[in-house]
C-alpha cells in the first residue's frame, strides 16, 4: 500500500533525481487526496530554495564550525513540530 511515509520518500527523491513512471503515477495519485503530504512538499521545496538563496549569498558555509550544537537542533525541532501541528490542526 501506498502511505504517507513512501510520498514522503518520493518528494525528497523528486527534489534530486527524475522519478520513473510508476513513482510519478504513486506520488500523483496520492498528492491528490493527502494535504499533508502536499503541504509537506510546499515546505520541503521552500527548504531547498531558502537553503539555494543563502547558498548564493555566501551565508552557509561548509566550515565545521557553524554546524548547530545537539541542544540547538532540539530546539529547532520542537519548534518545526509545533508549526506542523498547529498547521496539521488547522486543516482538519
């Protein structure tokens, strides 16, 4: 069966590589009837082009030194997982 966690899967690989035909024809059919696998890609796809931007403008850097502590990723997390809940809550 076809779920989210696969659409998942299929919208980060999309971003990198063509898909075949049968991934498009899975990860079409499902985008229709999940808005939570759609709004996944609406954000996944601002990631890339917000991390493209700061790319450009010389903001990210590939030292070890600017890599986020362990405490700084959690707090990161907690705060994307509130933003998706409350979106998540708002759609229902």
């Amino acid at each position: 069966m076809f779920d989210c966690k696969h659409a998942s899967i299929l919208v980060s690989k999309k971003l990198d590589q063509p898909l075949s035909r049968r991934e498009r024809i899975q990860l079409w059919t499902h985008m229709r009837i999940c808005s939570t696998c759609r709004l996944y890609r609406k954000q996944l796809v601002g990631l890339q082009l917000l991390f493209a931007i700061a790319s450009e403008s010389g903001r990210v850097s590939k030292d070890d030194s600017n890599r986020l502590s362990p405490a700084q990723k959690d707090k990161i997390s907690k705060q994307i997982y509130g933003i998706l809940k409350s979106e998540s809550s708002q759609e229902d």
